[in-house]
C-alpha cells in the first residue's frame, strides 16, 4: 500500500487504523471536526498518495449522534477534500446509511434521502460538497460496527450487557444493513485499486433488524437471548440505539459489481466480531505508538 493517511475518530475510524497499522506507509492521525488544521497540515508534509476520513459523517443510523455539530464537519470536510485533491491523493470519505429513513426496504445511491430530517439533509449537502470540491473522491455509504476504545457502537453495548446478565431494549422495527469495521478495510484496500470514485454503497450483504442482530450476537457468544426485549417506538426509553431510523438498509450491488467480489454475511461477521474481544484484537485499538511516531 502506498502512502495513506487515515484521520477522524470513532469506531471505523480505530478499527481501520488497527488493520493497517503494520505498514509502515501509513500514517493515522486523531482529528476532530472543529480542529481540521492538523490534517489538512498532514496532506501538505506527507503528500500522500491517498486519504481516507472518518468523521461524524460515517456514524451509522443505529449509532446516531444528535451532538453533532455539522457545520464543523462540512468545514473540516471540504479544507480537507480541497487540501487532499491539491496533493494529487486519492481521497475516500466514510458517509452512512443515515441519511435515509424508509419507505424502501432497500436504498440504491440515487433513492430520495430523508428529506424532512435536518440531519439527513446535512449528511447529503456535506456528501455533495466534497465531491465538488475534489470530484474523483470516493464516497461509501456504510453501517460499520466494532469495537472501540471511547465510542461503544450498538454492537459492543449489545455485547458487554448481554455479558453481564443484563437485559437490552432494542427497536425491532429499524432495519439496516451491518458490516464489520474490521471487514471494510480490505474493501477499501480493493476499491483502491479499482480507482472507484464518486458514491457508493458498501456495507453488509444482509438486511437485518436491531433484534436479529442481538439474537445472532447472543447465540454466537453463548448468552442468554432472552435477556434480548424489544418495543416498537416511539415508546423507546432505555434502548441502547438512540434514535430511531426505521428503513436504512443499503442496496450495494453497485459495490459489489465494480469490486468484482460478494459482501460479508452478517453471521460471518458477527462471529469475527465475538473472536475479537477475546484474541488480543481489542488491544491493538488506537493508534499504535509507531504509528503516531510517523505523524509526529
């Protein structure tokens, strides 16, 4: 792998940066919305031949934040798109399945976003920008979940109650289509080299809801599903997913066609995703200390 420098926060973004933190090409910097100087001071030293961002624009409908402040995320994004297709990179930034809201069961990259949502409507405008300012970026529209360090993903909640003998309220009526952060980052690696740009959608091959997902979780992991409840919203009080989205699910054959190859089942990843909280994975979250010496 050439170059790359990896910047954001957040579970895609820890993960990403413990799949690639072995080469020594690449670079991965802790960046927040309203402080986007460093990276964009990043392109212009390394001059690297890609950029991937993982910012609040990549937070999945099941994870959604409401403390998002979006116009520091527009402005990060386009200084570091503009800064990025100045060097030459080839920039990748993360954006989610949040940006729809139903009716479809199954949304393609020109379905109508949820336009009566401010949040949606700011997610599309950044999307926009940033393929204005720097037309061959890559968009991926994704669901990830993972493990994390500072940002606890739907997934890993699910996980450490259910671990405990604590029951979970989850929402069966929002579905979505989930991949594994740790999954994505040889789909990055692949779509790299096919030179994609412009918006995709890449996320898990199934579609699935909030009870599913923790039932399958459940099973793989040896817990007790009946500590699995769930309640139809608006009634949702103490559910661990903190807003309701009820339709996000992703259509990806686009991804899958130019990739030339099938996405994660939900299963499979479930499954990575149980191994490792218990194979040493969990350790190598964050970046690494030779990583950090290289952006330093």
């Amino acid at each position: 792998m050439a170059r790359l420098l990896l910047t954001g926060n957040g579970t895609l973004f820890e993960n990403l940066a413990a799949q690639w933190s072995a080469d020594t090409d690449v670079v991965a910097i802790t960046t927040n919305a309203d402080e986007p100087r460093a990276a964009v001071e990043l392109v212009g030293e390394l001059h690297p031949d890609k950029v991937v961002h993982c910012g609040g624009l990549c937070t999945s409908a099941w994870d959604c934040a409401t403390s998002i402040n979006w116009s520091d995320e527009a402005e990060s994004a386009n200084l570091l798109a503009a800064a990025a297709a100045q060097a030459g990179a080839a920039i990748l930034f993360f954006s989610s399945d949040a940006v729809f809201a139903g009716p479809r069961i199954f949304h393609e990259e020109d379905s109508p976003i949820n336009d009566t949502c401010a949040v949606s409507i700011a997610r599309c405008q950044i999307e926009q920008a940033i393929l204005h300012q720097a037309p061959d970026a890559l968009i991926l529209r994704t669901h990830s979940y993972g493990w994390s360090r500072h940002n606890a993903s739907f997934a890993q909640k699910s996980y450490e109650a259910l671990s405990q003998g604590i029951p979970i309220v989850v929402d069966g009526t929002s579905h979505s289509t989930p991949i594994l952060a740790s999954d994505l980052a040889a789909i990055v690696e692949r779509a790299f080299r096919h030179h994609l740009h412009g918006l995709y959608h890449c996320s898990g091959a199934e579609r699935t809801n909030q009870f599913r997902f923790a039932e399958e979780l459940a099973m793989i992991a040896g817990f007790d599903r009946q500590l699995i409840r769930t309640i139809k919203p608006p009634a949702i009080e103490d559910s661990i997913a903190p807003v309701h989205c009820p339709e996000t699910s992703l259509n990806c054959r686009q991804a899958r066609r130019a990739l030339a190859m099938p996405l994660p089942l939900l299963r499979a990843g479930l499954s990575r995703f149980v191994e490792q909280n218990t194979n040493g994975y969990r350790a190598t979250l964050g970046v690494s200390q030779r990583v950090v010496q290289l952006a330093a």
